[in-house]
C-alpha cells in the first residue's frame, strides 16, 4: 500500500509578520531563562555560603587543649565527674533539666518562694539565679 501524499509535507515560509514575533519569543524566553539561571546560582550560593559560615561553637577543655563543641563535657575514660554545687540553706530541688552544657534547677527556697537557678557545667559555677514572683 502506498501511502498518501498531502500538499502540507514541505515547510512554507512563514509570513513576516509571524516570523517577527517569533523571534521575539525566542528571544524574550532566552532571556528569561539566563535570569532564572542567574536567580537560582545566586541562592545555591547563599545556601553554601551559609552552611559553610556556620561553625559549631568551641570551648577550651580545662584539662587539655583539644578543643570541645560547647555543651560536651571532657571526660577521662573510667572517671566519674564530680563537683559541688552550692545552694541556699534550707532550699529544696523541685525539679531540674539538662539542656546542652546547662542544667536548670527549680527551687523551693526556705521562706516558701520559688527561684530558678541555672548552673553551668563547662564553667562549673551558677550563671542566673530568677526569682519566679506573682503580681
């Protein structure tokens, strides 16, 4: 079987007109393609810059001179960590938390009001003492 011919096989010219706003098109997608490129590349570059500039923070091991992340605490193999930390007489602990290199104790004190004290463990001393009041 043969297959039938159309008169539309072969490409026409096209008009001048049409040709014109072709090439506009062209011309306007192209640029709006670099501008997109150029939008994108800047981001990625914003993203790696700011991974990059990030460090973690880093505290000096008293014992050493092998630098920690802060909230890490240096201990020799086989010890145990041990301290003091002073509280006002007659306080009672009601709670506490850990959070990082910080530990947060919730206090009874020995007239019936509550405080927070927040000890610092790198440091090994009390950074802030609040007064919980009402008004």
């Amino acid at each position: 079987m043969i297959p039938p011919k159309f008169d539309d096989e072969e490409e026409k010219p096209l008009d001048p007109a049409v040709e014109n706003v072709r090439k506009k098109l062209v011309r306007f997608v192209a640029i709006n393609l670099g501008l997109l490129f150029v939008a994108l590349m800047a981001v990625v570059a914003a993203i790696v810059y700011k991974t990059r500039s990030e460090a973690p923070a880093v505290i000096e091991a008293p014992a050493s001179d092998i630098p920690v992340p802060a909230g890490a605490l240096p201990v020799p193999a086989g010890a145990v960590l041990e301290g003091e930390i002073a509280l006002p007489a007659g306080s009672r602990i009601i709670s506490q938390s850990l959070s990082g290199g910080q530990l947060s104790f919730d206090l009874e004190l020995a007239d019936g009001s509550h405080a927070i004290y927040l000890y610092d463990l790198a440091e090994r001393r009390i950074v802030g003492r609040f007064a919980v009041t009402s008004k």
